[in-house]
C-alpha cells in the first residue's frame, strides 16, 4: 500500500493506494472517520483489485473542509479526483456518509460502473441525531496528552457496542495531532456537523433516480449499544425505491461494527455482486 498526497488546485486530498489488477475501487469512510476505517474492506479487495480510500477534507491529512462543507462538496472533490486521476470507470464503496457521498457522485457521473453503499444514502431523521450527536463533543475539546484522548474514545467505542482492537488503537491515534502543547482530534466539530447536517437534504428521489450503474446497499440491523440501529429499514424505501438497480443485503451487526470488524457475510456479499458486474 502506497501513501501520498493529490494536490486538487487549492486543496488536497490523502490517499492510500492498494495495488491491484482490475478496478479501481474508491473507498469513501464516514463522517468522522478517514481512510483506516475502510481498512477491512482495503484488505479484502486489495490484489484482485486496486483500492483507492481517501481521508475527506477535514479528516485525516487532508485540507480543512471548506468553510460551508457539505456532503455535496465532498462528492464534488471525489469527482474532482476520478478526473485527476484519469480513472474511466470507478467502482465506488461508501460507508456512512461515503455512501451518501458516493451515491450523488454516481448520479452525476455515468462513467460510475458499480455502487456499494454500507449503511449510507437513507432518509434521516432524529434518531440519527440522536446517537450521533452525542458523540462529536470530543472533536472540540483539548487533551493533555494521545493516551488520554484515546481513553476517551475507547469509553465511548464501548457504549456503542464495538470491541477494542489494535486497527482501532491505529485509528484513534491517526485521527489526533498535537497543536501547542495539547492533542486534539484533526477535525473541526463545527465543519463535522455541517456535514451531518447536509445529510438531511439529501432527497433520494432527485439523487437515487439519476444512479445508472449497478447498486449495492448493504444494511446495518444490529443495535448501537443501548441504541437502535442508525437507520431502520424502511429509512431506506424511498433509497430502494428511486435507484433503477439495486440489490440488497441485510447484515445483523450494527453500523460501527460494519467497518470496525472484519464482517465475513458482508465481504462474500460484495464480491459476489462485483463478479456479476
């Protein structure tokens, strides 16, 4: 795997590129996560396919998001680097807020040859706010020290039901730098929440309908800890409903653990569906 730096005019974007012999697959990760959190998923594909996971402006090494970020303008630099790059015919696999993002991307370039969505692209509601929210409150505080923002995150990974591992402990410490003489998160919580924000405009029926390529949507149902799952299935009718071709699959964990384990069930579901495009 190969790390470097795509400069996009004013901005970059952080790669980690898996080689491989078909593709490339472009991994987008969720709204506070960067491109460890595709990690399983990179392993899975990697050799048969080259694997392209981003971090997101704000997030990882990448730009700051822009001022008024949005999902939208992070499908715009996506697009952006399918060009950069002279890819013809990506594949795209978005979990959370990739999805979201991956799906206005698909609707926007016909050239898109396939769309696998972990969780992303529903109709939202308060419930999403309600287990996400609570949350983001670390992105703003100082830490005295890695160690101690990293304790922080494993007592809230384990309210959320997820198991503590050593891609995780990678994870935790990739996401942090230290800023005079305290450690803080590298993302700002006021552009994070822009971005969740914007997931409550995003209408499946005027984005869904435009997708030409063949989709996957891969379900979280498990429950969040205490919590219910992010999104409940009929979150996704109108996702189903508006997107001319797609399957989908129903996994019983929940939406942490989707990408925070290595998910066999979900893994045998996608390259089944990439053998059939």
């Amino acid at each position: 795997m190969e790390m470097y730096v795509k400069e996009l005019g004013d901005h970059r974007i952080q790669i980690a590129d898996y080689p491989g012999m078909k593709g490339p697959i472009i991994a987008i990760h969720g709204l506070t996560g960067n491109h460890k959190q595709m990690h399983y998923y990179a392993e899975m594909l990697k050799g048969e396919y080259r694997v392209i996971s981003i971090d997101l402006r704000g997030r990882g090494n990448s730009s700051r998001a822009d001022v008024q970020t949005s999902l939208f303008k992070h499908a715009e630099d996506v697009i952006e680097l399918i060009q950069e790059l002279k890819i013809n015919n990506p594949i795209l696999i978005g979990y959370s807020m990739g999805a979201f993002i991956s799906s206005v991307v698909a609707s926007k370039l016909t050239s898109v040859k396939a769309l696998i969505l972990l969780d992303g692209a529903a109709n939202c509601s308060q419930q999403q706010r309600d287990i996400v929210q609570p949350s983001l409150g670390r992105l703003s505080k100082e830490y005295e020290s890695q160690e101690s923002y990293i304790a922080e995150i494993k007592e809230i990974y384990s309210r959320l039901g997820i198991k503590w591992t050593d891609h995780l402990q990678s994870v935790a410490e990739y996401e942090v730098h230290e800023v005079d003489g305290h450690w803080e998160n590298k993302s700002s919580e006021d552009s994070i929440l822009r971005d969740f924000d914007s997931f409550y405009s995003f209408v499946p029926k005027e984005i869904c309908r435009q997708i030409s390529c063949k989709t996957l949507l891969v379900y979280a149902s498990g429950k969040i800890g205490g919590f219910p799952p992010l999104f409940y299935e009929e979150a996704y009718a109108d996702t189903k409903k508006y997107t001319p071709d797609i399957e989908m699959s129903v996994s019983t964990c929940n939406h942490y653990t989707m990408v925070f384990e290595k998910r066999v069930e979900i893994n045998e579901g996608i390259k089944s569906f990439l053998k059939r495009i």
